[in-house]
C-alpha cells in the first residue's frame, strides 16, 4: 500500500482505513487510489480533520460498493447493532 500511495500527504488516514477494514484486494486499492487522487484537489484549502473524515467515508463506501467481503461483514455488524 505504501508503494501505491507514496506520493499522497494523507498515506496515514488512507492506511489506517483499509487497515482496520481489512482488505487486501488490489483491484479496490488501486480504484480507491483513483477517487482520493480525484478527491485531493477539491479538498486543498480544507481543515485537516474534515479532509480526513472526507477521505475516511470515501475509502469505506468506495469499499462498500466493490469488495462483496467488506460488504458482508458490514452487513453482518450492521444487523447486529440495528436487529
């Protein structure tokens, strides 16, 4: 991951979320590389923590929508808090 994201000021959020959701699938980290390098020059003048949170929520539905093993376990905990 480091090797895909090494020129992005924001490598620790962006590790931190696949980290936590676990995923190693190359095919999503490279589309999600694509809409974060789309995302950074809308956000440049932004806050550090709202830039982080914009980039957090991208990255978990951008997961949501093409890892079907990420969308499982979110649909397995979602039915867990809310039954």
């Amino acid at each position: 991951m480091d090797f895909i994201f090494k020129d992005n000021p924001d490598i620790e959020v962006i590790k931190s979320v696949f980290i936590n959701a676990g995923t190693n699938n190359i095919r999503v980290i490279r589309k999600t590389k694509w809409l974060i390098d789309e995302l950074i020059p809308l956000m440049k003048d932004w806050q550090p923590s709202l830039r982080n949170q914009v980039i957090r929520n991208s990255i978990v539905i951008n997961l949501a929508k093409l890892d079907t093993g990420f969308f499982s376990v979110l649909l397995l905990v979602s039915t867990l808090y809310y039954p």
